[in-house]
C-alpha cells in the first residue's frame, strides 16, 4: 500500500524495497505499479521512483 506523501506500507508477503515517507514531494503521490524486482512510484506530476 502506498500514501500519498509515499510512505509504504508492505503486508503479508510483499517485500519492502523503499519509500519516500520523510521527503519533500513535488506533487502527491497517486500510484504504485510493481515492476521486475520491486516497484515504482509515480507522482501526480508524472514523476517515477523506481525502487528494485
């Protein structure tokens, strides 16, 4: 689960791979996509943050 300030919150067996809880956003963050070896976050300005 993500927040929109991109804290993340892993549950069951989902691993953890990072967040940006803490840090100063551009603009919220409105999603989550899962990729190869973690996830991306995108922000509602259409910025990435891929954590692998």
């Amino acid at each position: 689960m993500v927040a929109s300030d991109g804290g993340i919150f892993a549950f069951a067996s989902a691993q953890f791979h990072g967040s940006l809880g803490g840090q100063t956003l551009t603009a919220p963050i409105t999603g989550m996509i899962p990729n190869r070896t973690g996830y991306t976050l995108i922000g509602q300005d259409a910025q990435l943050y891929p954590f692998y």
